[in-house]
C-alpha cells in the first residue's frame, strides 16, 4: 500500500472545504429555483383563475 | 401552469452526474504532482472544479451582456430575461472561482490574495458587477428606466472578460498561466487535462439546464405579475 507523506497529503483540508462550497453552491441554487417553481405552481395567481372572474365577484 | 422542461431535467441529470465523475477521477485517476515543487500537493486538485467554474462563468457573463444588448436594440421581455438569469448565474459560477481561488492559494501561495494579480482583481470585479446587478433588480422598483441603468452596467462591465481572459498572458503576476491550450509552458498531464474537460462539459450541461429552468420561471414570474395586476385593476375599477 502506497504510504503517503505528509507533505503529499498537504492542502487535503482545503480541497474538501473549496469542493463543498463548490458542490454546495450549486445545490442552494438548485433549490431556489425549486422553491421559486413550487411558489409559481402554488400561486392562485395562475393564468386561469386570473383571467375568469369568480363567479361571485361582482356580488354585494 | 409552468412545467419545468424534460430535456433541462435530463442535461442537469448528466452533469451531476458529470460532476461526481469528475470528482470521483479527479481524486483517484489524476496522477499526483510533484511534492517537492509544491507546497500542498492535493489542493492542486482544486483545479478540477475551479477552472470548469471559471469558464462556465465566462458563459454566464456573455449572457448577461447579450441579454443587456438585445434590451437596448429591442426591448423585448425574454432580452430582460436573458439578463436575470445570466446576471444569477454569473454570481454563482463568479462566487464558486472567487472562493475556491482563494482557498487554493491560502494552500500553495500561503496568502488568499494577490492585490496586485490582474487576473483575480479583474475577475473579483465581474462578480461584483454581478452581485450589483442581482441586488439592483431584487431593491429596485422593475421600469423601463431601471431595466437601462443595469442593462448599461452589464453593457460595458463585459470589457472585463476578455482583459480576464488574457490576464495572464498580458500581464501574469501570480496567478497560474493558461493550462488548457497546449503549449511549451503548459505540459499538462493528458489524465488531468482529460479530467478537467470532463469537468468543463458537466459544469456546461448544468449551466444550460439551469439556463433553461431559470427563463421559464422568469417568464412564469412574470405572467403572474401581469395577471396579479389584471385582477388589481379589475377589482379596482368595481
């Protein structure tokens, strides 16, 4: 088995933290524009309901 | 009701999984550096994600400035969104290489930053002309006159990518010279240089699919708005 330095194994710290937030980055915008989607899909808002009028409206 | 597109499911599907395979080659396949001419020899591997992260970012920017471009020659609702979604977009390749930069360089260099580099300054520059164009549309009221003043930011910040680009060329005070293009000073290992492309197609399969899910919910964002103001008026006017 390959015995590694510890001058070899230098900076491995920094490679974990830089491809965390790397990965991690992605990830939150991943899930703010699933959060957006599921807040458009959610909205009443949709084009249906926003262009015909309730059938009460209009009522007193 | 907005449908998120099958084939920008698919593209983001290929490049996570691009992405773990870049990694997973990165970290077992890529040979090792020499440890006697490098201070932390597994942060080199940084490289992998960082560079892919940089180009990608160069997309993004090119975006942002097509979409500034377009609204001044037409004025037309998807050049408005091709500057949303390249602006995000560049913030967050344009954050990724500002903060993984950085800590490769605590590493190797044992400074974060070099003050006096024209690549990082540069590069720092763009993102922060990013983050100003995010924090822009998200603080101020959405009109004709506000879209001008960010399209014209994102207009003439793009001069900054191509003094970026050949930043180290010109003028390479610290920071790494070109590696992908071969030449005598590159000599880049093929193993690393075929990971790091892998690397560069996955983040690209990401950056379209984001693209692409990002325009729809603009668009969709968008219609509500309208609709949302239809219903004002129509409840208004009773």
């Amino acid at each position: 088995m390959k015995c590694m330095g510890a001058n070899e194994l230098a900076g491995e710290t920094h490679l974990i933290v830089a491809y965390a937030i790397l990965i991690g980055s992605l990830a939150l915008y991943a899930n703010w524009l699933w959060s957006r989607y599921r807040n458009v899909a959610n909205s009443p808002a949709s084009t249906l309901e926003a262009r015909t009028p309730h059938p009460r409206d209009g009522e007193e | 009701m907005v449908r998120i597109p099958a084939h920008a499911t698919a593209l983001l599907t290929l490049g996570s999984v691009g992405l773990v395979a870049t990694i997973f080659l990165g970290i077992t396949w890529a040979p090792d550096v020499n440890p006697s001419q490098w201070r932390a020899p597994a942060a080199y591997r940084i490289i992998f994600l960082h560079v892919p992260f940089a180009w990608t970012s160069f997309l993004a920017f090119s975006m942002l400035f097509w979409g500034s471009l377009r609204w001044y020659l037409r004025r037309t609702e998807r050049s408005w969104r091709l500057v949303q979604s390249g602006s995000d977009l560049g913030l967050l390749f344009g954050f990724g290489v500002i903060t993984s930069g950085p800590i490769w360089g605590m590493a190797e260099w044992g400074v974060p930053w070099d003050w006096a580099d024209l690549r990082l300054n540069t590069f720092a520059l763009l993102t922060a002309l990013a983050l100003f164009i995010v924090m822009a549309r998200r603080s101020q009221p959405d009109h004709d006159s506000t879209r001008d003043t960010i399209a014209a930011v994102g207009l003439f910040g793009f001069i900054l990518v191509p003094i970026t680009a050949v930043a180290t060329t010109i003028y390479q005070k610290r920071h790494p010279g070109v590696v992908i293009i071969e030449s005598e000073e590159s000599g880049l290992d093929p193993a690393i240089r075929t990971v790091m492309l892998l690397g560069f197609v996955s983040v690209t399969l990401l950056f379209i699919g984001f693209s692409i899910i990002s325009d729809k919910l603009y668009s969709a964002e968008a219609e509500i708005e309208l609709n949302l103001k239809a219903l004002d008026e129509m409840h208004g006017g009773e």
